[in-house]
C-alpha cells in the first residue's frame, strides 16, 4: 500500500486498516513458528505497512 493512497484515507479507515493488518501480522507470525512460511518477507511488509498507515495517521490527528 502506497503513501499516496493511505493519505486519500480517512482517519476512521486508517485506524480500521492498522487492526486488520496487525491481526494479519499476527497470523503469519504464527504460521511461521509453526512451519516456516514460503516467503517470510510478508512479516517484513506487512510490519512497514502498520508503520506507514501509523505514520500517516499521527500526521493526520496533529493537522486536525
């Protein structure tokens, strides 16, 4: 997901995006303990997403 569609986001959607891709994060963490995953670069983006909609989101908040 680019910076440039998250910004198009409102508050509301960012915050709902950040739960549902934390839970996915999660999920493959634990798929990955239990037999490792295929491509274990999904943990890695899935982590700098939850990053970048944070990012964007306090952004947001602070020029609201």
């Amino acid at each position: 997901m680019k910076a440039s569609e998250i910004k198009e986001m409102t508050v509301k959607e960012i915050e709902e995006k950040i739960e549902v891709e934390r839970a996915q994060m999660v999920q493959l963490e634990l798929n990955h303990v239990v037999s490792p995953l295929e491509n274990p670069m999904k943990i890695r983006k899935a982590r700098r997403n939850i990053a970048r909609l944070m990012t964007i989101l306090s952004q947001k908040q602070v020029n609201a």
